[in-house]
C-alpha cells in the first residue's frame, strides 16, 4: 500500500525556487535500522534508507521509524477459558516495522495500537481453548497455537505496515481464586492414573508368577487374586500359613 502523493506544480515550483539557494542546509542522516518518510506540503513523497541523504530543504518534514526487530510483553492478563475456569496469561510478541509510509500513515510511534490489538488477540485465542490445551506439553500442539496467535494478529496488522514475527504464552497459571482447587483436581488426577497403572502391573506380575507354578487352576486363581491384592495395598500386607 501506498500513501504517496504527487505534488503540484504550483508546490514544485516552490520547492525548487526556494530551495536550490539553500541546498547545503537539506543534508541530513538517516540511523541504522531507520527509514526516513519524509513528506512535502503535507504529502508523503520519499522514503530514504540509512545513511547520508539530501532533500531541498523548505516545506518539507521527515520522521525515522526504526525498522529492526521489537519485543515487547504484556503484563499479565485475567482470561476465562473455554471451559470457564479463571487463568493468568502473561505473553510477549516480537515486530518490526516493513512499510514506513503505511505505519507513518497509520500509527505515527503510538505503541497503543498494536499493544491493544496483541492484547485482544491473546484474549479471544486464550478463550477459544482450555487451560490444559494451553499448558499442552507436545510441541506440535504449542506451535500451533503460537502459529495461530502470529497469524491472527498479522491480519490485524497489515494495514499498519507491520510484520508480526513471534507471538508467545511466556506464563500461564489458575487464578489465586481456584488455584488451590486446580491443584487438588491434578493430583486427584495423577493419583487414579497411577493406581491404574500398578493394578494392570500387578496383574501381569501375578499371571507370570503363576503360569511357572505346578498346581490346579482353582489354587491358581486364588493365588493370583491374593498376589494382585498384596501388590495394589496401600498398607503392608501380612503372609498367612495354613495348616
């Protein structure tokens, strides 16, 4: 896109007559990692690039935008998430600035604009998932919700000129008001998947320990039953001889 205008004759007539006596006084340098859009009578006519440049000077004005890479964070922010459950979400996205004259035309260095829009990117991503699909430990999952928020946020973003290079979930945890809860909930969670685990162990243990034996089937399954129930106890368990 771009926001160029031509200018007048009338304006290149001035220009010229009354900046060609003051030529010298149109030097001027643009920082590394800058652009400079520089505007006469108003109108956006050049974009200069780092370095030592010159412009007729009278009824013209520049502005450098620095073109590098900016990473900015956001503080943590209260979201509800899909399942409804209060979550903390701290986040940082990093941009640059590819188009001078749309970002000169749009934004003009307020910050806000694209602080806002990361801002309400995070919280309709955040609120289109749950807390476990966020906190998901395979990477796939993680580098498609980062994919999603970059892409989400850089349509939201073309018109300013800006390139959205890394858009990220640096923290995520329950609200104080049901953090104490959610923990409980986990570990109630990992304790039924545990006990689960040993009580399929112990059958296998016990139908190996079996199959090894001589004796009747009747004896055999009141041995695996008791082999089964002495490895799942919580408390010690106690042999008992018959005589």
């Amino acid at each position: 896109m771009t926001h160029r205008r031509a200018l007048t004759q009338i304006e290149e007539g001035l220009r010229l007559v009354l900046g060609v006596p003051f030529a010298p006084f149109g030097i001027f340098t643009v920082k590394p990692n800058h652009k400079a859009v520089v505007s006469y009578f108003g109108k956006i006519c050049d974009v200069k690039d780092e370095g030592l440049r010159y412009n007729l000077p009278f009824f013209w004005s520049g502005a450098e935008y620095f073109c590098g890479t900016v990473s900015k964070t956001l503080p943590s922010l209260d979201i509800v998430d899909k399942a409804g459950n209060p979550i903390i979400v701290a986040s940082m996205y990093n941009y640059r600035v590819s188009d001078p004259e749309a970002f000169h035309y749009t934004v003009k260095g307020d910050d806000d604009i694209i602080k806002n829009t990361a801002e309400s990117t995070l919280r309709y991503a955040c609120s289109s998932h749950t807390y476990d699909e966020l906190r998901n430990s395979d990477e796939d999952a993680r580098q498609a919700i980062v994919e999603n928020l970059i892409n989400t946020l850089q349509d939201k973003m073309d018109t300013y000129g800006i390139t959205i290079e890394d858009f990220r979930i640096t923290d995520l945890s329950y609200a104080p008001i049901i953090a104490q809860q959610m923990l409980m909930r986990q570990q109630a969670q990992a304790y039924s998947e545990a006990r689960a685990d040993i009580a399929k162990a112990s059958v296998d243990i016990a139908q190996d320990v079996v199959s090894e034996l001589e004796m009747s089937d009747k004896e055999k399954e009141r041995l695996t039953s008791n082999l089964v129930l002495s490895i799942v106890s919580q408390s010690g368990v106690t042999p008992t001889l018959k005589l």
